[in-house]
C-alpha cells in the first residue's frame, strides 16, 4: 500500500533525476501523474495512472518505470508487473490472451491473473506494447477503459489501484533524425506513426502528448558519460565481498575507453551496461589468474600500451581524474 507523504511524493522527480540520465522534461511530466496517482486525484472508476512512453531502445523507458516502483514501493520489482510484449507477438489470437489472461475454465490464469492474486496494487507494464498480437489491445482497452479486467474463469479484478504503462520504440528511426525537426514536427511525426500502428481511440486512452504520452529522446555522448561512470561505480565495489578485491576508483581514461568501444549512440545505455559488464569481467577474471595475494587493491585505469584492456595501479595518480568508488 502506497504510504507516501505530500512531501515524500514532492521528492519523487528529483529521485528520478538521480536514476536516470538525459530525460529531465520528460520525467517531470511523469513524475506529475505518479504524483497526482498516488494521492487518488485520477477520475473515479480508472486506473491510478497511465503513461505511454515512447523512444528508441536503452534510453531509460523501462528504468524509470522501476525507478518509479522502487520510490513508492520500497523495491524495483515487489509491485512491477512487466510484460515483455515480444513474448506474446508470434502466437495466435487464442494464444496470446491464455497466456495473459488465463485459458478458459479456470485451468491457467495467465500472467495477469498470477499477479492479481497476489497484488492488490500496484504498477503494470506492457513493454514494447507495439510487439504485441492485435488480441491484447482488446483487454487493454478494458483495463483503461473501467480499470478493470475480466479474466477467463470470470473472475473480473479492480485495476484502480494500479498504473497502466506501455512503452514502444515505433519511431525509433525518427529519433535518429531528431537534429533536423523542432519539437512540434516530432511529435506530430510521431503521433501519426501510432495512429497507424495502434487505433486512435487505443492511443487517445492515455491520455495526451507532453502529459501521458512522454517522449524518451536520443542519449547524447555526454549522458552516457554520465551513466558509464554510474554503472562503474555501482558494480565495482561489491567484488570487495564477492573476491576481496577492493577498487578505490577509476580514470577518466576507463571510461573514455568504454565509450569508443560503442559504435554509436543508438542502443543508449542497454549496450553500453553490458560493455561495462564485459569489461569488468574480462579484468576481473585475469587479474585473479595471475595474482596470488589474498587481498588485491588499486586504482582501475587503461593500459597505455593496449588503451582497450584494464589494468590495476596502486598509487593515485595526480595527472589523472579518478573518481572514487567509496
């Protein structure tokens, strides 16, 4: 159950901010219908919220959300149900609903009716709802609609309590184009690119452009500066309790060397966590081959010779920026 204070719920966009990087306009207005959801200023008879966040991949979509159920919810996941619309896109009509409504006669409840039963509020998420087969936006309708959902032993569930979240990269080419549209052309580009995928009256159910339909844009080179420094910071330290390795911090010159390893912007912060998560791993694992001491601590920086490899150095170096894991 959402306990939040006014003055917790004013913090939630600044919490945001700190997760995700690049978005600023774009989580404020998704900050304002979490807000104004949380305290049951919605419509009576509709859901909490609902949003329909669009942009290319790896630009921060989905991690908002999660974001977002961590502040009010205390955990990232414990009230997030995320569909992975992909996961329904090649079955039949028939098929596509069982598994998410559950097939008739009560014999499966399907991945709605899983959750239902154990969440009486909470956050549902259809990722990449343009994926999906035709036969989910029926349902959907429903659950935006009345905020409810009947499932197929005739159970029916209130969805009031809940927040209706899609997400989509249709567009994602527009995006690459951003540079030569001003904001008005975007969003009347991309308006009319989700009328033609998705029915109007489908769309016209969340709500409007720049409140419930956000537009998540491009990572620039400087963002994902940005959040390659995060995603150091936040893996290297816990290899102190898992190997007795213990990283102080890194160069500048680590995380410049990650970001040339990227050949272009356009899968946002998705590709660049696992090329850190590569990296690490790569390091990680030679550094334990040939060390034989118990305990092994240093500074992380590049190789001069082999700029692409890591290396460990023991001392600060005084002509290099380091940024401090602890």
């Amino acid at each position: 159950m959402i306990m939040l204070t006014i003055d917790q719920l004013n913090g939630l966009q600044d919490y945001l901010l700190t997760q995700i990087i690049g978005q600023d306009k774009t989580l404020t207005a998704l900050a304002e219908t979490i807000k104004h959801g949380c305290i049951r200023l919605n419509p009576q008879g509709r859901p909490r919220g609902t949003l329909f966040l669009l942009g290319p991949t790896g630009v921060g979509k989905t991690e908002s959300i999660r974001a977002v159920c961590e502040y009010i919810y205390g955990d990232q996941d414990s009230n997030l149900l995320r569909l992975d619309m992909s996961e329904f896109s090649r079955q039949a009509g028939e098929e596509a609903l069982i598994n998410l409504i559950g097939a008739p006669g009560g014999k499966t409840v399907g991945r709605l009716g899983e959750f239902l039963r154990t969440h009486t509020e909470g956050i549902i998420l259809y990722d990449e709802i343009e994926k999906s087969h035709p036969a989910i936006f029926t349902i959907m309708l429903q659950q935006l609609d009345a905020a409810r959902i009947t499932l197929s032993d005739n159970t029916t569930h209130d969805l009031s309590n809940f927040f209706i979240v899609a997400t989509s990269n249709i567009g994602a080419h527009t995006f690459q184009n951003i540079k030569h549209l001003s904001e008005r052309r975007l969003q009347q580009n991309l308006e009319m690119q989700l009328k033609e995928r998705f029915s109007p009256e489908f769309v016209a159910r969340f709500g409007k452009f720049g409140h419930e339909i956000l537009l998540f844009k491009p990572l620039k080179p400087e963002h994902l500066r940005l959040i390659a420094r995060k995603f150091y910071l936040s893996l290297l330290p816990g290899y102190q309790q898992s190997h007795q390795i213990l990283i102080h911090g890194f160069t500048d010159e680590v995380v410049e060397e990650t970001l040339r390893t990227i050949d272009n912007t356009r899968n946002g912060a998705r590709e660049l966590r696992s090329t850190v998560e590569r990296k690490i791993r790569t390091f990680m694992y030679e550094l334990l081959s040939r060390e034989t001491s118990r305990d092994i601590e240093g500074f992380l920086d590049v190789d001069p010779i082999n700029p692409e490899n890591l290396i460990l150095i023991s001392n600060h170096q005084h002509n290099k920026r380091i940024h401090l894991c602890h």
